[in-house]
C-alpha cells in the first residue's frame, strides 16, 4: 500500500513537472476544459442568483395578490384588444369590498413618472408619483428608514402627507431623520414628509414602487394627476389567508362583471394579473439560458476533452520506458492504470478551478457594477465545477491510461 502511494506521488510530481515545462501545451490543453467550465457556471451562477431575488421579490409582494388592471400581463402584444377597456375607477372600491367576500384588502392605486421635488434650493427630477388609498401596507412590506406610515385618517382625508423613496432622502437631506417633518414642493404643491423609506434596491418584478418613488394619498394626489388621462389606475386585491387565490379570483370576477354590466356573451374587459404569471415566464428564460450555457459548455468540454486525450497520449509515449522499469520491478497494471488516470483528472481539475475562478472575478465585478443585485458563486457549482471536471478527466484519460497499463515490460524499457 505504501509503495503504492508513493509511486502514485512520484507520477503527480512528474505531472506538475511537466506542466511547467509544457506551458504552452499545457496552456492549450487545458483551455476547453477552462472555457468550458467558466459557461456552465457563469449561467447557473446568474440564473441562480436571479431566481433567488425573484424569490425574495415574491416574498415581499405577497403571492395572494392579484392586481385588477385594464392590461394583461400576458396579451402578447395584442394591444388592440384591450386598448378600448375602461379603466378601473376608485368609485369601484366600495362595490368590490362588498361583493367579493374572499379578500381581506383592496388598494386603489396609479402612479406617474417624470415628476419634480424640491426642497429650498435643491431639486429632483423624473421622481415617480405612487397614490394609493389603504391597505397598501398590507400588500407590500413597507420598511420605514425613519419616520412612520399613514395613519387611516391621512389616507382618507386627503392628506398632503408623503412617504420617500431612499434616493428621494437621500439626494435632498442625505439621511431619512432629516427628512422627517420637512415640507417640501412636489409638482408645485407643498407636501409634509411623514416617514422615509429603507433604500429596497433593484427588483426583477419591481413591485408597486422603488427608491426613486414619492408616496401620497390617493385623494391628495388626484389634485396634482388625473388619472384618467395621465395614468393608469389599478387596484391591488389580497385574498384572505384561509382562501385559495383561484377561488377570490372568481369572486372578484364575477363582481366585476356586475360593475361594469358585462352581458353573459360579452368578454371581460378588464385583467386580473399574478405575480405567479412573471414568474413562471421568467422561469421559462432561465430555462433556454441553463440550455444555451450547457450546450456551448458540452462543445468545449469535449474539444477539451480531447484535447487532455492527446496531452496524455503525448505523455505515455514520453514515459514508455519508464512505465517498463516500474512494471519490471513489480507495479500492477491497476496501478498504472490509476496514475495516468490521476494524472488526467488533476489537468482537468487544474483547467475546471482556473474556469470557477474566472466565475469567481466576474461576481465580484458585477458587484461592484450592480450593487443592488446580489450575486455570488454558491457552494453548489463550485463542487459541481469540479465534479465536471473530474468526470472529463476520467473520459478523455481512461483510454490512454489503460493502453499504458497494457504496456509490455520489456519492449517498452526498450523504447527510445
């Protein structure tokens, strides 16, 4: 057993050797196993870490949601068909609270992009306006930096109080608390801040709103935007949590159909939206992602492979009379079986770190370039990595290796 190991440490030393000697050849040999590695963990990395944020996003945005809107989320592009809908009133709000029994809370909300705040000589552009009326807190997680929510009276009054987004606070007071109880003049009207949002970062599903929004009261926020014309109004409707989300949904569409008087042979016209419906278009991305990076990976680990076949081919030819001495003084073809076979496994092993640390550079600037978005090399595919590719260094060495174990002592101690 002990000569054993130290024939087979006398064979990895001869092969780091040779590495080093052969840098080119080595360099070579090991680029496809490198590339092939590097594309197949680059894409489970990225998707991974996607999937994860939509995870998250999900979590936040709360899976019992649906969101009553004129346009559906999956009209693939036939706007025609939908573009003379009306949209949803606020109006409607008392009749759905009474006729759809199976949700908890219901939102009215609309929100309008390129609008401006501003506070003493400092200003912001391009600032999205959210309206809402009640209950939104309870349809996404609002984590207060400083300050506090709305109270019920604010949202029903039409109070001129706001709530800002982390880059809102942050380019005009450049803390929340500095915020709190500021006025300041948003699309020319005075507004209070009551509260300051924690910076939520970028989001794949986005949500209702980011860290460039301004949240008011609908009922103030009416004043400065018609909606009508200016937006697109929805509501955000959450089923209770003893009711499935398909049953509420029949519920909200059969109280729909009453509001807006549909006929039992007209369409509807109106959408209900799930966040389940981005998702699983989204998984179905991932999907052809995870295909492409395998399939360009399968084409390079196989020139690689080859590529190793030949190194080790090379490499038995250069040591025949040197397996002969071994097998003449009593090694087993098993064993040189196995020492060329490690040999194999270790180049591959050499070329498959070299890929993961490529993967391993490339998170780290993407960090740096996407701070809002997480992304790391998990645990995972970094075994993974390496199980690949000391499955490649066992295909592209075993047929070398066993013809060196086949060897015959004495012709090949003869060999030149």
């Amino acid at each position: 057993m002990l000569s054993t190991l130290k024939i087979l440490l006398n064979s990895l030393k001869m092969a780091l050797q040779e590495l080093r000697v052969n840098k080119l050849r080595t360099f070579l040999s090991l680029l496809g196993i490198t590339i092939g590695i590097f594309c197949i963990i680059a894409v489970l990395t990225v998707t991974d870490s996607m999937e994860s944020s939509i995870r998250n996003d999900l979590k936040s945005m709360g899976t019992n949601v649906v969101y009553l809107q004129k346009w559906p989320w999956d009209g693939d592009g036939e706007w025609w068909k939908y573009v003379n809908r009306p949209e949803p009133e606020y109006s409607q709000m008392k009749a759905i609270k009474e006729k759809v029994s199976t949700a908890d809370a219901v939102t009215f909300l609309f929100s309008s992009g390129g609008r401006k705040i501003e506070y003493g000589a400092d200003y912001m552009e391009n600032v999205e306006l959210l309206a809402t009326t009640m209950d939104l807190d309870k349809m996404q997680s609002m984590d207060i930096a400083a300050g506090r929510y709305f109270s019920p009276s604010e949202l029903t009054t039409g109070s001129n109080a706001v709530v800002l987004g982390a880059n809102i606070w942050e380019g005009l007071f450049f803390s929340p608390e500095a915020a709190v109880g500021k006025v300041v003049r948003f699309s020319g009207r005075n507004v209070k801040v009551v509260g300051a949002l924690k910076r939520k970062g970028e989001s794949m599903l986005g949500g209702v709103f980011g860290d460039n929004t301004v949240i008011m009261p609908y009922l103030f926020a009416r004043t400065i935007v018609d909606e009508r014309r200016f937006a697109d109004p929805f509501y955000m409707i959450r089923a209770r949590a003893d009711i499935p989300l398909g049953q509420m949904k029949d519920d909200l569409t059969g109280a729909m159909r009453a509001i807006n008087r549909l006929k039992p042979t007209q369409d509807n016209d109106f959408a209900l939206n799930e966040i389940t419906t981005v998702q699983g278009e989204l998984e179905s991305v991932f999907r052809v992602l995870n295909t492409a990076g395998w399939l360009i990976a399968g084409f390079a680990l196989i020139v690689g492979g080859f590529g190793i076949a030949n190194i080790m081919f090379v490499t038995v030819k250069e040591r025949t009379n040197i397996i002969g001495l071994k097998k003449a003084i009593g090694a087993r073809p098993g064993i040189i079986l196995l020492e060329f076979l490690l040999e194999a496994i270790l180049l591959c092993l050499i070329g498959g770190g070299l890929g993961l640390l490529l993967v391993f550079s490339g998170t780290l600037i993407a960090k740096n370039m996407f701070s809002s978005f997480t992304i790391g090399l998990s645990t995972g595919n970094i075994i993974l990595g390496f199980s690949i590719s000391a499955i490649v260094g066992i295909v592209a060495g075993f047929i070398p290796a066993f013809s060196a174990s086949r060897l015959d002592p004495v012709v090949a101690i003869r060999s030149n």
